[in-house]
C-alpha cells in the first residue's frame, strides 16, 4: 500500500479543484446568509452529499468513498474557505465516527457508519461538559448498567450540530471509582427515548453549526451500542482528537485561505494615493507575511495528516499525538492572524458586513478554542516532548 507523504498526489489535486468548484458554486453563494441568519446550511449539506464530499474518510466497506486523511484535510479546507460553518459537516461526521472506526465492533461500524456514508444523518461527538471542558476526564453524565441496557443521565455542552445530527458518540462514566478508566463511549440516537437539546448557543462565528447541550434524562439504550470495552471511553476519545485535531487545522487553513484571497484581490483594485494600494511596500510585506504563516502551517497539517493516515492502517506513529496539536495550534493561530490582517488591508470595509472578511475573522476565532484550547494543545506538545 502507498500512502501519500508530504506532497498532496495528482488526484488530490483534482480533488482539490473538484470541492473548490462545488463551494465557489454552490456553497460560497450562500455563507453571508447563513453568517446572519443562523440556519443550518441544507443548501451545502444537500450538495456535499450528491457529490459524496460529507463524509469521504468513511471507508468503503461501510458504503463510503474510502478517501484518505489528507483528501478529507482537502475536502474541509476548500468549504471553509468558502464557508467555515458548512466546512463542520465532513469535518464533524469525521469526529463523531473516527470514535467508531477505532474502537468499535464490526456490527456497530456497519450498523452506523452506512447510513452516514448514504447521507441519511449526521453524526456528532459529545465529549465536553458544563464542568469538564478541558478537564474532560472530569465528565459527570452517568451510564448505569441495567440488565443488557444502559441507563443515561447527564448533560453534554457545546456539542457541535446538536439537534441536526441523528447520531452521537457519547463519553459516560461507567465506573466512578476508577477516573478516565471509569469512562465508556456509546451512540446515542437522537431518536432515543429522553434525549433532548438546550437552546442555541449565540456565538461569535460559526453560525450555521448548531452549538447545543444535549441532555440525557433516563436514556435506555442496547449495551451493545457501547463502543469497545467498558473503560476504554476516554481512550477512544482522545485517540480520537489526535485525528481530528488535524481537521480543525485544515478548517482554519481553508478560513485563513478564503481571506487571503479577497484580500489580495481587494489591494489590486482598492485605489489611494493615485495608484492601487498593493504598490506599497508596507502591504506588501504584510500579504507576504500572511502567505508564509498559510504555507508553513499547511505543510505542518498536511504532515499531520499522512501519519494519521499511517496510524488509522494500523501503524503505530509515535509522534501523531504531537503532530495533530502542533498542526491544530499552528494553523489556528495563522488563521487569526491572517483574518485580522485581512480586515486590516480592507480598512473600513473590512469592518463592514458587506465584505467576507470580518466573518472570516470571527470564524476563525472558535479554531483556537474547540478540539482542545490552544493551551491544551501546548500542554500536550509538552508532554509529549518531556514525557
Ligand atoms: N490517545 C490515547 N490515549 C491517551 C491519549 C491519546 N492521545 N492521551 C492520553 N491518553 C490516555 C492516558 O494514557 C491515560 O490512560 P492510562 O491511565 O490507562 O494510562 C488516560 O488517557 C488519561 O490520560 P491523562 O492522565 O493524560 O489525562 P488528563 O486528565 O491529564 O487530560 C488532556 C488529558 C490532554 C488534558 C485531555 O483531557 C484533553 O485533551 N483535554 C481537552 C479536551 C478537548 O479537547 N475537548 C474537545 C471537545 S470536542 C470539540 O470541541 C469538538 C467540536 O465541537 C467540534
């Protein structure tokens, strides 16, 4: 088997062109809207499922396009460069089932992992509670062992496209006594008798993606919807994260990209002093400045992406852990700077609404938040290196 390594192959290349005609057509057109009216964006989700771009990483035995790590960092970075809330459907159909694809019994991949391929639902990752953000070992939502079911209660918190998803992977503490070796991952329907979800979180960016609690209240569910052994949740989860992180890092290259973009166009056409304002020296260094961060933090995700590549057929790549934060945290910084530096070079106008890149800018901001804070992500950096 060969796997692709540093260099994007001719067909993600093509893949490349492929997604960013799909966005520029059919995604790009309706991002302002969806920014100020908070919808959910079916138009994209419609879009990306007729041309199989929900949720490529899926492999094909399970019905899906079988692509490969860095295809799904492609697919995410050209539909956040057009929309950074639309770029959360393959980027959060990966996170709810890579959970799945490491852990989980041949009947419960097969069971969900198909009808997500055949986009009939969506699927999101509830890790995260009121109390236990960064903490998340400190979970409280409980699972109780009742005959062959479990018993759920709990409340999950910013839980990504709560409420249009159908699926969640759910990490519950099975055994109190025993700290992240009492926690247990499962799938949760949302069709689950006593499931339900809090309001709306009223965000910054990322609009269109629902952002909700997800309550449990007495959720019976088969135990054979737990996903590996009993204890193993948090594993899961965090084994998860170190393939995930890297598509939160290409989230942001794709936000950082579109920026750059309008930018540059901007400074070719926008006229002071007698002459197009991308004569001068000054914005100059700064679009310079702005392409390098891009560029560096691309190649560090990109690397990221061939060892999650690497780690998902089995291998064992010591340093993924260290790769997918450093890519995450790498990435999401550029794309804060590179986005306040696009309003920068629009002036007056980039502060408007009526260019794209101040909702560039507050998209941004949640990809040094969410997947971990970028101070997690250098705790883990840390660790790995003095460990
Ligand atoms: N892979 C597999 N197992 C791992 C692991 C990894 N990368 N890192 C640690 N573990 C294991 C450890 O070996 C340990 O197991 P043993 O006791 O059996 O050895 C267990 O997990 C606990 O590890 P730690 O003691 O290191 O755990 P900790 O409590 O100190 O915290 C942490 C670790 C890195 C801080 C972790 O809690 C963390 O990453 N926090 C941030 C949470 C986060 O990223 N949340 C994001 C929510 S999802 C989201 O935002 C999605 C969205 O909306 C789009």
């Amino acid at each position: 088997m060969s796997f692709p390594l540093y260099a994007p192959a001719e067909e993600h290349l093509m893949l490349r062109e492929t997604v960013r005609a799909l966005a520029d057509e059919k995604i790009a057109p309706h991002a302002a809207t969806v920014d100020e009216t908070g919808e959910f964006p079916w138009d994209a989700y419609k879009a990306l499922v007729a041309s199989e771009l929900h949720a490529v990483h899926i492999p094909e035995q399970y019905g899906g396009a079988g692509a490969d790590a860095l295809a799904a960092v492609i697919v995410i970075e050209e539909v956040a460069r057009a929309c950074a809330s639309s770029s959360l459907i393959p980027a959060v159909n990966k996170l709810g089932t890579v959970p799945l694809l490491l852990s989980a019994s041949e009947e419960l991949k097969q069971r969900y992992l198909a009808p997500v391929a055949r986009g009939e639902g969506m699927f999101s990752y509830a890790l995260s509670e009121p109390e236990a953000g960064s903490d998340a070992a400190a979970m409280k939502t409980r699972a109780v062992k009742d005959g062959d079911h479990y018993v759920l209660n709990g409340t999950k918190m910013w839980i990504t496209n709560a409420g249009v998803s159908e699926f969640y992977t759910v990490m519950a503490v099975t055994d109190p006594e025993a700290g992240a070796r009492g926690i247990s991952a499962f799938v949760v329907e949302k069709a689950d008798e006593g499931v339900s979800f809090g309001a709306k979180e009223r965000k910054l960016g990322i609009k269109g993606s629902p952002t909700r609690q997800v309550i449990f209240e007495n959720v019976r569910i088969p135990a054979d919807r737990m996903i590996g052994e009993e204890g193993t949740g948090f594993k899961t989860a965090l084994a998860t994260l170190d393939h995930t992180r890297i598509t939160i890092a290409a989230q942001a290259l794709g936000i950082a990209q579109g920026a750059l973009d309008y930018a540059i166009g901007y400074v070719k056409e926008r006229k002071q002093f007698g002459k197009p304002i991308a004569e001068f020296q000054g914005l100059q260094f700064m679009i310079a400045d702005m392409a390098m961060k891009l560029e560096a933090a691309r190649q560090l995700t990109y690397a990221a992406a061939a060892k999650s590549e690497l780690a998902m057929h089995g291998e064992r790549v010591a340093d993924l852990t260290f790769f997918s934060s450093a890519a995450k945290c790498a990435a999401s910084d550029a794309a804060m700077d590179i986005t306040t530096d696009a309003v920068q070079l629009l002036g007056g106008y980039g502060y408007t609404r009526d260019y794209p890149v101040e909702r560039m800018m507050r998209d941004a901001k949640i990809t040094q938040i969410y997947e971990g804070t970028n101070q997690i992500q250098r705790m883990v950096m840390a660790r790995q290196l003095l460990k």
